[in-house]
C-alpha cells in the first residue's frame, strides 16, 4: 500500500509545476448506480486517487501553492454514525486531516460558499475542463461571484487551464512505489493466465475460464480485474474488444484471453493465445509463432531514447514479411508496410502506456513528434493478427485465426525490464504447461 508520504510529494510536485498564481481543482469519482438503489463497487477517479490517495465520492480536492491557510484543502463528506453502521468506515473531516494528509478540511456541502474564496486573487485554475459539468458550473459560478465584488479590490481568475496537461506528464513517469505496486499486479495476473491455461480444455465455457481468473486475481489482493476480461475462443478472437465470454470452448480451436488483475488501483495487462486442447495445429502454431517473432522485435526496440512508434515499426515490419512468407500478402514488403496492406490483418497499435488506467495516460508524440522512450516509462507490447473467419480470399486452413501476445514492460536506464516475463509464451512452453509438465 502507498504511504501518505508518496501522496505528499506528488502534490508538492504538481504544484511547483503550475503556474504562479494559480490553483487547481479535482472532483473525486460519484458513486454509480447498478440497478436501482444498488451501487457498483467504488473506484476513484484516478487523478483524485494518485494526488490525494482518497478512495470516497462526494468530494474535493483543493491544490493551491502558497495559501496561507494551508496548500492542500479537502471537501469531503462529513463522519456519520449511523452510515457507518451500514457501509462502513468513512475519513470524515477529521480524517482528511489526520490521516490523508489535509492541511484544512470542509464539509462538501460548503463548497460553494467557500470556492470563491479560495479563487480570489488567482490568476488562473487548473481543473479537468469539460469533463464533469458539474464542477464546470461550480467553477465558473465561483468566478462570476468574484467578479461581482471586483469594486471591492478582489481579482477573478482569469485564465482556465486543462489539468491533464500537466499532470498526466506527471504521471506518465513511475516512482518505485508505483512500479512494486505494478509487479503485484503482474505477478496475479501471470498466475491467473497459468491457471487459465490449465483449467482450459473443450466443453467448458467462456466464462468458466473467466471464472478461473477472477478467483486466482482475489486471491493475490487483487478484488478487481483492471478491465473486462477477454476471453474469446475460437473466430472470437477476430473481435478485438470480446467480452460477452459466453461461448463454449471447441477441440482444435485457440482461446485468447486479455485479462490483467488490479492491485490498489494499478494495473496489469498480459494476452495469450493457447490451444483449447493442450497442442497448436500447424497453420495455428505458423501464425501464432509470426506474432512472437513480431513482438521479440518489438521488445528489442523498447529502450531510452527510441521513439515511441519504434516498437510498433519493428512489429509491423516482421508481420508484413511472415504474411508475405504465408502467402497471406503478396507483392514487396516494403510498399505493403507504405501501404498498410497489412491492416487488414493487423489493425491496432502495438502498445500503450499502463499505470493507474489500464490505458494509461501521458501524451504520445510531443510538438508533433513521436516522443522518445525514458526510464520509469510503463508500456504494453501487444502484435496481433486476426483473419477473419469470412476473409474468403485467403486459404481456409488461416480463416477465423486471431492471436495477441502482450506483455508489460517497464523502460530502465539499460532497455527495458519484461514485468509479465514469468509467463510462458512459446509454443513449447504453452503445450508443455498445459500438459502438466510445467
């Protein structure tokens, strides 16, 4: 679990880093509603979470460099007994203080009678603009409040600034805390993919392999997947974002799973394609066997300093000459790649950055460019092909194929350190598992 110190210093980080003059603002996540007066269990919004570590809706956060009063302010839900008794332990006013590090706390249902206080004589608010109406109608309402009392020698805000821009270059790269946290989450989720293997075979269901994965993350800490688990068998594969998980499992056919576990809000994102009955056929081990070629350079080029297209180049330059080998594609490979003839096998990038959000966030290209990979950076390296099974122009035995490998990787000062590298992946190893031999 992180310790209210590494909170302290993202704060203190993100404030050096706006503006003078300025204060920024983050509403917490709502609680949502399931069905009725039933709610789905809580998650914070992950900005809120990574500067305040506070896992409660109805809430505020107040970063303003320079207050006298106190930098840090929360607005939070009050301490009530009897909620208490029904859903549990809440901070309250005095918790945000004591324990999560407040420098003042109000009740939420002061906001509005204390934000403009707080935006009086600032240049600028920093706030997530356009994402969450209600606190875009907080925020201005506060402003023309101001504004009506300037005889008065007060300045309104004059300038409103997205938020994101600048901290979510601030959470692109992860401290040691984060990155351990990460390597649980990795670790769960290599022993739930090894568990699925074994458990696979023909006549079980979808989400009976699901099933396997879920308990194996619960039991590693990890209450939640960091997304819906794709468990597709078969032609089902073809569909990159399968998630119904309720077909029942065929003898000869592969089984990718996309499942990666959540562990205090960090997460892990590991594929693998196996098959259902413990050995790849030829065509199946053929393409499956392209994809690991694809993403091994993938990995080579997930160094400091590569740009970060330089993973998905090298995947799609070795996917496009197997495909050609296959006879897949036919004609040179290097107009295939200029002319993305290979989309219509490969259609997705070949990664993305991973940390409080499974697609985590942080710009990619920087002035327009491709920015450069640096340590501390997390990203996945997922190649993939997928011939559809009604793709009539391509020889049967390919049809209604689809594997992604993907794994985790961490960019260090020497290249890059593989977190889902305990995971078997070739075909030897995936047939030997599956036979109970390792």
């Amino acid at each position: 679990m992180l310790q209210m110190n590494e909170f302290r210093r993202r704060r203190k980080h993100l404030m050096q880093r706006l503006e003078k003059g300025s204060v920024a603002l983050l509403a917490s996540a709502p609680a949502r509603i399931r069905n009725r007066d039933t709610e789905y269990p809580y998650r914070q919004h992950s900005d809120f979470f990574y500067l305040t570590g506070f896992n409660e809706p109805d809430a505020l956060a107040v970063f303003a460099p320079g207050r006298t009063q106190g930098e840090f302010v929360l607005f939070c839900r009050e301490f009530d007994p009897e909620k208490a008794i029904w859903t549990g332990k809440h901070a309250g006013l005095e918790g945000a203080r004591e324990t999560f590090g407040a420098d003042e706390a109000f009740p939420i249902g002061e906001l509005d009678q204390r934000l403009p206080e707080i935006l009086e004589n600032r240049d600028r608010v920093y706030f997530p603009i356009g994402y969450d109406a209600a606190l875009d109608g907080r925020v201005m309402a506060a402003v023309n409040e101001i504004r009506a009392r300037v005889r008065t020698g007060v300045r309104a805000p004059y300038e409103f600034v997205a938020l994101e821009h600048v901290l979510h270059e601030q959470r692109l790269f992860k401290t040691p805390a984060e990155i351990a946290l990460m390597r649980k989450a990795a670790e769960a989720s290599v022993l739930a993919h090894k568990r699925a293997m074994r458990a696979s075979r023909p006549g079980r269901y979808e989400y009976e392999i699901e099933a396997e994965l879920l308990h194996e993350f619960a039991l590693h800490g990890c209450r939640s997947p960091a997304y819906p688990c794709i468990v597709a068998g078969g032609k089902n594969a073809c569909v990159l974002h399968y998630t119904e998980n309720s077909e029942r499992l065929q003898d000869g056919d592969l089984l990718l799973i996309d499942a990666g576990a959540e562990y205090e809000n960090y997460a892990a994102d590991i594929t693998r394609t196996f098959p259902v009955n413990g050995k790849y056929s030829e065509s199946q081990r053929l393409i499956y066997e392209l994809v690991l070629d694809a993403q091994a350079a993938a990995i080579e080029e997930v160094r400091p300093g590569r740009p970060w297209i330089a993973p998905h180049d090298a995947a799609v330059k070795v996917l496009t000459k197997g495909l050609v080998k296959l006879g897949l594609l036919e004609g040179q490979v290097s107009k295939l790649i200029k002319d993305e003839a290979y989309k219509k096998f490969y259609m997705h990038r070949t990664g993305h950055w991973l940390g409080l959000d499974v697609h985590d966030v942080g710009p990619y290209k920087i002035d327009g460019e491709w920015r450069p990979l640096e340590p501390g950076m997390v990203l996945t390296v997922e190649p993939g092909l997928y011939i559809a099974p009604d793709c009539s122009d391509v020889d049967p035995k390919w049809r209604g194929i689809g594997v992604r490998i993907e794994d985790d990787a961490l960019v260090t000062q020497e290249g890059c350190e593989i977190l889902t590298q305990g995971l078997p992946k070739t075909v030897a190893e995936i047939e030997a598992l599956m036979a109970g031999s390792a």
